[in-house]
C-alpha cells in the first residue's frame, strides 16, 4: 500500500525539480505532456480516486520519472 508520506515525498520532488514537457522511459514509453502526467496522478493518489493495482502502476511511473530526472540532472 502506498503511503501518504510517500505520495508527499513524491510531489515535494516534483515541485523543486523542472519537469520536461515530454520525457521517454523505458526506452519506448514517451510522456508528451509529463507536467500534467505529474500532476494529476499525484491528486488522483492523494484523493484515493487510484486504488490497487491502478495506483501502484502509477505510483511506479513516477517513481520512475523521478529516477530519470535524478539521472539527467546529475
């Protein structure tokens, strides 16, 4: 189960990291408009509208958009 305290970690990254407007992950997955990826999954996690197995893929998407942009930047 994913937490509030990581769904807050999450967006506390997001809001001091300049999100690009598109991204690829995976190698074949490419995020057009990744700030509004970012953003409305983070509200959808907070306000429980993503449960199960939905919010742990979506959890995990930006887990792994957080870990590309670490990658980038460094």
């Amino acid at each position: 189960m994913i937490s509030m305290e990581q769904i807050e970690e999450l967006e506390a990254f997001f809001r001091k990291t300049t999100i690009p407007k598109t991204i690829k992950l995976h190698g074949a997955i490419t995020y057009h408009d990744v700030p509004k990826f970012v953003w409305e999954n983070l509200a959808m996690l907070k306000d429980n509208s993503l449960t199960g197995l939905c919010a742990a893929v979506r959890f995990d998407d930006l887990l792994q958009l957080k870990k590309a942009l670490k990658e980038t930047n460094n």
